[in-house]
C-alpha cells in the first residue's frame, strides 16, 4: 500500500527546546522508530513542517547582513529542505539498517505551483522573522515592497503570503521513486514557485504542509493519508468542558463541524482540510493522530480516521 505521512513541527522540534542538531537528530530518531515498522511493507512518502528551521535561517541572514547577502525566502525553504531531509534521511537509512530492512532513503528537492492571482498574495498575513522598530519597518516596506505589520504590541514583522498550493513540479519523479525507495519530498510544504511566461520563479511565500501533504499523496495515489501531530485525535468543542474526541468520521460530518469553527485555522483547520480534500477526491483514508500512535492508527485502531461518505 501506498502511504503518505506529514510529520508535525513537534517531531524535530520540541516546545522549550534551543533546536541545536543533536536535539532535532535525537527527536528525529524517536519520531521515525515509531514508523519504521510501516516501511516493512508500504511504500511510503514522508513530509514534513520547516517552521521553527526556516524561522532559524531567515534570523541568520538577518544577522549576518552586513557581511554576507541574506538569501531570498524561496532559496530558505530550499535550504531547510536539505537541512531536514538530511537529517531525516540520515536518522532514518540508521533505523532500517537497525532493523534488518533493506531499504533506501531519498530527499528530493521539490517545488510547489502556487497561483499568481492566488487571493493571499493581495492579503499576507504569515509572520517571518523577528521584530522591528516603525522606522525599520517602513524603511523596508520603502525599499523592497515587502509587507510589514504591527504584532499586538511586540513591534513590526514582515509578513509573507500563504497561498494554496496547486501541483507539485516534481510528481513524476515522486512517482518512479516511490516504487523503489522511501522518499521525502515537499518539505516545509514545498518551495512556493509560480509559473509565468512559460518558467518557474521562486516567490517569498508559505505554503501549508499539511495542505501540501494532500496533494503530494493524491499525486502519488496513496492510499493513505496520514498526518501525525501532538494531539491523540481531532476534537470538538476542543479546550472547553465539553471536548469530545471524533474517531471514525465521514467528509461530511467533518466539513459540518469544521463550518461550525471546530478547528482553529492556523493549527487544526489546516489538516481537516487536508483530510476532507484528500479523501473527497479518492483517498481511501485519511488519519489525524499523534507520532506514538501512528502505527496502531493505521491499523485503524486510534486517531481520528476520515473516510468518504
Ligand atoms: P503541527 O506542528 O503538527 O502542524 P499544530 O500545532 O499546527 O501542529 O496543530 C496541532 C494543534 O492543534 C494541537 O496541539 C492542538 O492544540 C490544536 N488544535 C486546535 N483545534 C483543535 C481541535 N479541534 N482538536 C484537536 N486539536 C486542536
Ligand atoms: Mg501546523
């Protein structure tokens, strides 16, 4: 069976943590013990979030300005894409050899076509970067067109857009692989790329990985879509008294609880919709649950498990 798996922020990098690579190696180990198992006998496709990383980098450049050009956004993703599927790559290729499991680990560099008349790049909202003074701010605003705005008292923070993502570069490729190898792609929800007078160009944007996750697995035919987190199961009425957890439920109930508010948009609302969109346009199933228990989710045992209907 075809799996596709998104990895969350919290499976390199813990809350608290300073993110040196011996912490995000020891964190990728754990994560990747829990799924190994699977690689016995899936074909899988792993992705994954780069926030914290990218987050990391763009404050390098920054810092290091006066003495070195700060590297544009796209090239950033593409730069954490490596640093992660290194790691990953690496952690991983140890944990099968570990196991017995004769089986080869690739990271491809892979691009994602976002639409130039996308609504969000009218309307940036995604925070990069640390915080400046007005005057910085509207120095830059001045200089390089860029997007700045005001963070609830903290100071000023260049904004980027988070447009949808349409197609992935690179699926043929993604495809031949996946027959052979385990591979990582899309990483960090893939570079954001448009496609103007017939070439690619790179653009200062954020594309969500769980929305990216979606498409990557429909463009492999998964049969499964995994997204794996910090939390056991998708909830309603989350954080109040009358929580309740969902664990086998249909699109349709899903997209009624999700127009209800049910999922916050910058966290949950993105993997419901990447579920619904999954499963809706042939995934057999799509599973949101956390890294521990993502082998007895496949088995259909834990986690919220969207199926069509
Ligand atoms: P990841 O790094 O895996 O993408 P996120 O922090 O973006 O993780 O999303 C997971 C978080 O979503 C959970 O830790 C939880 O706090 C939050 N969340 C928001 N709404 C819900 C909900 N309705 N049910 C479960 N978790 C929710
Ligand atoms: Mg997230």
């Amino acid at each position: 069976m075809r799996i596709t798996i998104a990895l969350g922020g919290n499976a390199l990098l813990q809350a608290g943590q300073e993110g040196t690579f011996e912490q995000q190696a020891q964190n990728a180990r754990t994560a990747l013990s829990q799924l190994v198992e699977m690689m016995k006998e899936h074909h899988i496709v792993l992705t994954h979030g780069n926030g914290p990383q990218v987050g990391k980098l763009h404050l390098q450049n920054e810092l290091a300005r006066e003495k070195t050009p700060p590297m544009p956004f796209d090239v950033c993703g593409a730069m954490t894409q490596g640093q992660i599927g290194y790691l990953l790559q690496q952690q991983l290729q140890n944990e099968l050899l570990r196991h017995g499991i004769k089986r080869q680990v690739v990271t491809l560099i892979t691009q994602t076509v976002v639409d130039p008349e996308d609504e969000a790049f009218k309307n940036p909202t995604k925070p990069i970067g640390s915080f400046y003074s007005a005057e910085e701010a509207k120095k830059f605003m001045a200089e390089k067109n860029e997007v700045w705005i005001e963070d609830s008292g903290r100071g000023w923070r260049k904004v980027v857009p988070s447009p949808e993502p349409r197609s992935i570069v690179e699926e043929e490729i993604i495809k031949d692989l996946v027959d052979k190898y385990i591979v990582i792609a899309s990483g960090g929800g893939g570079i954001p790329v448009v496609l103007e007078n017939g070439v690619y160009r790179g653009v200062e944007a954020v594309i969500d990985k769980d929305l990216a996750a979606q498409l990557l697995a429909r463009a492999v035919g998964s049969e499964v879509l995994m997204i794996l987190t910090d939390v056991s199961h998708v909830a309603i009425n989350y954080g109040k008294p009358d929580q309740k957890q969902i664990g086998t439920v249909t699109t349709t109930e899903l997209r009624r609880y999700h127009a209800e508010g049910h999922f916050a948009s910058g966290s949950m609302g993105p993997k419901v919709r990447a579920a619904i969109s999954f499963v809706e346009n042939g995934g057999k199933r799509a599973i949101i649950t956390s890294l521990e228990r993502a082998l007895a989710a496949l088995n259909g045992k834990e986690g919220t498990q969207v199926i069509p209907g």
